[in-house]
C-alpha cells in the first residue's frame, strides 16, 4: 500500500537540466527500493535508474549515465532525478515506482515494482 506522486516535468530546450521529484506515503520509504522509467509514445517503458534499499547503491541506463542523478531524502519520502545534458530522445512520460525487498530482483524490470505513480511529461526541444 504505497502511493507515488511524480512532479516536476516540463519543457525544456536540449542541453538544459530538469529535477523530477517522487514523493511516497503509505509504507516505510527508507525500506523501498525506487526507481524510474519513461515511456514515450508506442515505445515500450524502458529503465532509467534505481537507488537500493538497504544499501542506498544506484545503477542507471547506458542511455542516461553520466547525466542522470536518482538519489532521495528518507527524511521527506521522496526519490529524486536530476536530469543534466537533456537531449530530444529523453523525451517520454517519467515514472516512479517503488519495491520492496521481496520483489526486487535485477531492478530494471517493470513487473518487479509493486507501485507507481502517474508519471511526469518530460519533454526537450531541439
């Protein structure tokens, strides 16, 4: 029983920087691993990044490493991801999605988070 609410998104032109906020309510945070994906239209939801719980360790797509960021704040219930160096093909609808340790596995599959939000438009002009 968790609830996930995405902010954030918007238009932004490439090259320019975007912060997706995810804040979470109905479960412990600190005990969820999180993490994000996007989809754009009549593409599959492909991973983007994952921050572990316990150990906090993260991991991102070949597409986005080196200019993503996912990180969180246990103290507000939210996971963050600091999106630097945008370019057009970032462009997609950005999700949160929340695991617990039963269900976590590689954590770059979608049928392993239990919970989402709604998602986020992001997209980048070029």
């Amino acid at each position: 029983q968790v609830q996930l609410v995405e902010s954030g998104g918007g238009l932004v032109q490439a090259g320019g920087s975007l912060r997706l906020s995810c804040v979470a309510s109905g479960r412990s945070f600190s005990s969820l691993s999180m993490g994000w994906f996007r989809q754009a239209p009549g593409k599959d939801r492909e991973f983007v990044a994952f921050i572990r719980w316990p150990g906090g360790s993260t991991f991102y797509a070949d597409d986005v490493k080196g200019r993503f960021t996912i990180s969180r704040d246990n103290a507000k219930n939210t996971v963050y991801l600091q999106m630097n160096s945008l370019k057009p093909e970032d462009t997609a609808v950005y999700y949160c999605a929340a695991a617990t340790f039963l269900t976590f596995r590689s954590g770059v599959t979608h049928s392993e988070y239990d919970h989402w939000g709604q998602g986020t438009q992001v997209t980048v002009s070029s």
